[in-house]
C-alpha cells in the first residue's frame, strides 16, 4: 500500500473500530495502538521524503515542509493518546465522563488525527479545505464532551466562530479556482497544489491577493488569529485537557501551514503581476501576526482559568509564527519552522501537566491551584520546566527560535524588533504572575495527588531542550530543505 495512504487509513480504521468498543480500558489501549502505528507509518514517509525526494501525484503531495508536520503530528498524537489513558480514566471515575461519551472521545481523537493529517498530505486545496472544516466537526465533539452548559456553549461558539471562517475561505478557494481555471486546460487540476504553484505567474494577480485576503481571514480563524481567536480560550477551558494538547499543538499549525501553501502562490503572482505592492501577503500576516503576538500578550495577565491561561500563550506563539513567515527571508522561515516544532513539543507537554494540576485541584480556577510542588512534585516540576521553556528562556528551543526571528526582524524590519521585545516582556510577566504561586504556594486542603503519567512531559521537554542545546545536522538540513521550498533560498 502506498505509504501516503497507509498513513491515512490507520486513524480512519481506528476511529471505526473504536466506536464499537464498549469497554474504556480496551478502547484506550486500541487508542495508543493506532497512534503508535501512526507514528510509524510517518517516520517511514518521512525517510523516504529525505532520502528521495517528493512522493505523491495528482491528490497528495508530500515534501520536505509538509512531511516534517505528518511526522510531527503523529508524535504528538501518540504523547497524548498515552496521557488520555489516565487522565480519561480519573474522568470516568469522578462520573465527569461515560462509558458511551468514553467511546465517542476515543474515535473523535482518531478521526481528528485523521483530519489533520489528510490536510497535511493533499495537493487539492479544495480536499485541504473539506479535511480543515472536518477537523472542526471533530473538534466540537471533543469540547463538548462533558455535555455541561458551558461545554455545549464553548462548542457551539467555536462552531459558529469557525464555520464562519471556514466558509471566508471557501470563497478564497474558489476564487483561485475561478482564476486558475483559465491558464490550466484541465478544470479537475485547477485546485492542484502543484499545478496552481507551477502557473502562479499566469494568474491574475487582483484576484489572487483578494483570494489571499479571504484565506487568511478563514483559515487565520482557525489559527487563532487576533480579532478571530474568541474560540480557542473557551474550547480550551471547556473540553477534556488531551483534547487542548493536540489542539494547540497540532490544529493551530495545520491552519498555519494550509495559509503558507497559499503564500507560496500568492507571492510568485503579485511577484509578476500589475500590484503596486507585490509583498502583500506577507504584509498582512506580519500585520495580523503581530497584533496576535501583542493582544495575547497582555490577555495573559487577566485569566482566572489555567487551560485559558495557557491558550492565550498559544495565541501569542501562533501570532509569532505568523509573522515570521510574513516577514520571509531564510533566516525568518527557518525560525519559524523551529518555531512550530518546539511550540507544539513544549505547548502539548504544559498541558499533560495542567491536565494532572486540575485534576489535583479539583478545579481549573488559579488562584485554587497551590503548592503543586508539595502536593505532587512531578506535575510540580513540569509545569514549571514547561513554562520556563515556552517563556523563552535559555537553553530550551523556543529560546533559539525566538532568536532567530528576533534577528531576522533587526535585519530586515528593524523598527519593528521593540515592539516583538516588549511583546515577549509582557508575556513572561503574564506567566510568572500567576505560575509562582501554583507551584510553590501553600497548599490548600484537599489537595491529593492523582496517578500521572508524565513520560510525554519528559520526552516532550527532553526534546525541546536537546534542540535548544545542539539541532542535529540531519534535523537542521530537513529545516533548510523546507525553507528552500517556501522562500526559494536556502539558509545553510
């Protein structure tokens, strides 16, 4: 079987067999399986990608940007499938969950992996656009899980939110569709990936920057963009805490990813087309990016709730990622790529630890979280390493991305590095305000240590500190290959 499809079926034949699984202890298990063979059918797509080039024809394609995130998600997927087994478990023990609901979140989990992962290897923009608003059916099963009223509010906000956005990108596609249709003879490979790069210099560039316009608003929705990230805090404090892992870690940067692919078009079109400013789309992600960064920013000092505290963090990585890639340049893509590996490491392994701290708590409200260090040092410790890491301090590999684009912007927008710096100020401050406390506060009464698992917290930081440390060669080149092909040059 094609190793592209194999990647595909995996999930989808989990998610059917798990919805038949009435026992919650068989149908974790059979979760981790399937993320765990996931994991492998990746790393096989992603050597032969590295050792031979682009696989894939017509409906899927896969190269050196794209396979790095399959490989990416699929880890994540498995760390958090491996949490989901005790933390579901307390769950369903306290009576939050049922048996049947139990069900439902296993083969959502898989059906949301297999969502994201067919986004991430079609050539068919308008497949990638289905398999997106696929992801946010998953999504709304997952946040409304509990079934309480602020479950089912938080779901259907973020269904309205996004549906919203999804259908700006829907016209966005189809207006690349109208305008392609004309240069490419066959109508069936007007939306191919592929074929719409190869002709970027025939198409009219007008409706290419308007199709553009509306792509980032839509797919930005989804990435959390400012003033389109309403969602994200209250899909993140309402739904089960594995849920938030891959959807911070995973979702935000599948959106990413679907407006760099139009990027790529866009800039080759204005490139040689009449518009007075052929750098139009960076411009706007560096503007919508920035705004992103700085809001969430100051957000953080505001919250009450710890899931919303940490996913206006994941607001503000993502504006910093966006902007990156709006900004352009070897140097601003490559940190942008590191960006979003050690985000989604880092982001995912904070969450597994704020999963356990509710858990121990009894409750998501900070100011009733203390003293996790006393309580139960492991989760202590993580959420402290965690959020030092995705504070950027040294030596951990935000601090190394972080620094990348911090000299890529002196280097090629220096007006705007004062305002990415203060933006980092006010984000550290916003975290530490309220981490100290949690962590080395006095403990409340009640307090009880839950059984945790924190081999993803391990091994997610582990990783992160590695790549702050020392990139491997192999990973540094795998980032380069992916930087040639979205900027056309190589860095190293």
């Amino acid at each position: 079987m094609n190793i592209i499809l194999l990647c595909l079926v995996i999930p989808v034949l989990a998610a059917l067999i798990l919805a038949l699984v009435a026992s919650p202890r068989i149908g974790a298990r059979i979760n981790i399986m399937a993320s765990v063979l996931g994991l492998a059918a990746s790393c096989r797509l992603a050597w032969l990608v590295l050792t031979g080039g682009v696989l894939g024809g017509d409906q899927f394609y896969v190269d050196q940007f794209n396979v790095y995130l399959i490989a990416l998600t699929s880890l994540v997927g498995l760390t958090t499938s491996i949490f989901s087994q005790s933390y579901m478990a307390h769950e369903l023990e306290i009576g939050r969950v049922t048996p049947m609901r139990m069900r439902l979140y296993h083969s959502s989990f898989q059906g949301f992996m297999f969502t994201m992962l067919l986004a991430l290897s079609t050539n068919n923009l308008g497949v990638l656009w289905v398999a997106l608003e696929g992801a946010t059916l998953a999504t709304v099963l997952l946040v409304s899980l509990y079934r309480t009223r602020e479950s089912i509010e938080a779901a259907w906000k973020y269904f309205i939110l996004c549906g919203v956005g999804i259908a700006q990108a829907l016209f966005g596609t189809v207006l690349l569709h109208m305008t392609s249709s004309k240069v490419i003879d066959d109508p069936e490979r007007a939306l191919l990936w592929t074929e719409l790069h190869s002709h970027a210099a025939s198409l009219e560039p007008v409706i290419v920057g308007i199709a553009f316009i509306f792509l980032l608003v839509g797919y930005g929705t989804k990435v959390g963009l400012v003033p389109l990230h309403n969602w994200l805090p209250d899909a993140h404090s309402e739904g089960p805490t594995p849920m938030s892992a891959v959807l911070s870690g995973l979702l935000l940067n599948v959106a990413l990813y679907a407006i760099v692919r139009v990027k790529m078009i866009t800039d080759v079109t204005l490139a040689n087309g009449s518009i007075h400013d052929p750098h139009l789309a960076g411009k706007l992600m560096m503007g919508f990016g920035l705004v992103s960064f700085i809001v969430a920013g100051f957000f953080l000092h505001r919250q009450k709730d710890i899931k919303r505290l940490f996913s206006y963090s994941s607001i503000e990585h993502m504006g910093l990622m966006t902007f990156a890639f709006g900004l352009g340049g070897p140097l601003a893509t490559f940190g942008a790529l590191l960006h979003m590996t050690v985000h989604s490491l880092t982001k995912s392994a904070i969450f597994v630890a704020v999963g356990y701290a509710s858990q121990i708590a009894g409750t998501q409200r900070i100011d009733q979280i203390r003293g996790l260090i006393s309580t139960q040092p492991k989760v202590g410790w993580s959420l402290l390493i965690g959020t030092i890491a995705i504070a950027g301090f040294p030596p951990f590999g935000v601090f190394t991305s972080e620094f990348l684009l911090l000299t890529a912007t002196m280097k090629s927008a220096p007006w705007l590095t004062i305002p990415l710096l203060s933006g980092l100020a006010v984000a550290f401050a916003g975290l530490f305000r309220h981490l100290q406390p949690m962590v080395f506060g006095q403990t409340p009464e009640g307090q009880l240590a839950v059984g945790a698992r924190m081999l993803p917290v391990n091994l997610h930081l582990a990783l992160v500190l590695w790549l702050g440390l020392s990139i491997p060669v192999f990973l540094a080149q795998w980032f380069n290959q992916a930087t040639q092909l979205v900027t056309g040059i190589s860095l190293l």
